[in-house]
C-alpha cells in the first residue's frame, strides 16, 4: 500500500529525531511555511488524516523535501482535525 511505503520512508529517514516520542511520528504541515509537529502514530488510522496523507502523496509522492511526512495543508486545518482526533 502506497501510505505505508510514505510512512516507512518517513519514519527510516536519517533526519528522524530522537526527541519524538515511541507511539508518535513528525509531520511537517503548511502551504508555504512548513511546521513540525508530533502527532500519535493513531492519528494515522483515521479516515480524516487518510485523506490528508493522499494529498500528500499526490502532490509529493515519496520525495519529501522537509526530510519527513509533508502534509500539504494550512496550519489551521491540521490543527483543527488534529483538535477533533484528540477529543475521541
């Protein structure tokens, strides 16, 4: 499957830094600006994050230029959906 070649990718990248947690992973998000973020690798599952992880993949396939999972949306968006996955 195409989201776990990204996500394998991602996560074996050298730039992967030890000051994310076991059970999370960094993702970088913005249109312009690109900011880090630690998220819970169960964020993932959710069919609202799946469909950020296809933009990406359409837009970046598996070169992603921060290094890590590039998620191609605002800032606002993210956490937004990330506000809503925290709550369930």
């Amino acid at each position: 499957m195409a989201i776990r070649q990204m996500l394998r990718r991602s996560l074996s990248s050298e730039k992967r830094s030890a000051e994310v947690p076991k059970g999370h992973c960094a993702v970088y998000v913005g249109e312009n600006e690109k900011k880090r973020f630690v998220i819970p690798v169960s964020y993932l599952n959710h069919p609202s994050f799946q469909e950020l992880l296809y933009q990406a993949e359409e837009e970046f396939g598996f070169h992603h230029p921060m290094g890590g999972l590039t998620i191609p949306c605002s800032e606002d968006i993210f956490i937004d959906l990330t506000s809503q996955l925290s709550r369930t």
